[in-house]
C-alpha cells in the first residue's frame, strides 16, 4: 500500500509547484516513475538563510518528458496507476478523509493484490 500526497517543490528557477510524491519506493512499473529528489524551500538569498532540514522524497515523473507529476497532471498519473496494474483505493480514502486523517494525502494505491 502506498500514499500519495501532494507536496510544495521549489525547482531552480523559484517556481512553485505542488507535485506528487509517494510514501516508498513502489513496487512493479511504477519505480521507474519514481525518484529521490530534495524539496527543502531554497535559500531566498545570501543574507537569510533557511531554517528548514533537508526534506528529501519520492517524487513522480514522467518517463516520457521527464517532467514531475502535479496536481495539475492527476488525471493522467490515475491513469498510468490504472494501465499498469494499481489500484486506487477508493474505500479507504474515502474512510480516512472523512475522519480527517489525512494530511495532504491525495490517495492510496496498492499494486499485486
């Protein structure tokens, strides 16, 4: 089982962007998706310095641009889940979030089961 959340990434240029990461490195197709990156908010210049640890995640890109997944590309993440065997469980996350357990968690999936 795995979760996927939605997290703020700085990249080089200081754009924003909201993308997906996920809990582990998964099993199956969608590890090669996947890569360790460092979403710690960049230095904002040379008299202030960052507070924040170094936050290092799994984040979600496509293998074809290269590009990371976000909120903006969900729809096509949920359907390379789907084309390569996940399962997105619904049930749970409908369970969780009306609970309030989850913290920026978009969803689960699992794959093999």
């Amino acid at each position: 089982m795995y979760s996927i959340k939605s997290e703020t990434y700085t990249d080089h240029y200081f754009n924003y962007k909201n993308i997906l990461t996920i809990n582990k490195k998964p099993l199956g197709p969608l590890s090669s998706y996947t890569r360790q990156i460092n979403i710690s908010p960049k230095r904002i210049s040379a008299f202030k310095t960052n507070s924040e640890q170094n936050k290092c995640v799994y984040a979600l890109y496509t293998t074809d641009t290269n590009e990371l997944y976000t909120l903006e590309s969900l729809p096509d993440f949920f359907t390379l889940c789907r084309n390569n065997g996940y399962t997105i469980e619904t049930n749970l996350t409908q369970m969780l979030n009306s609970q309030k357990q989850l913290d920026d968690i978009i969803c689960y999936i699992s794959y093999g089961l």
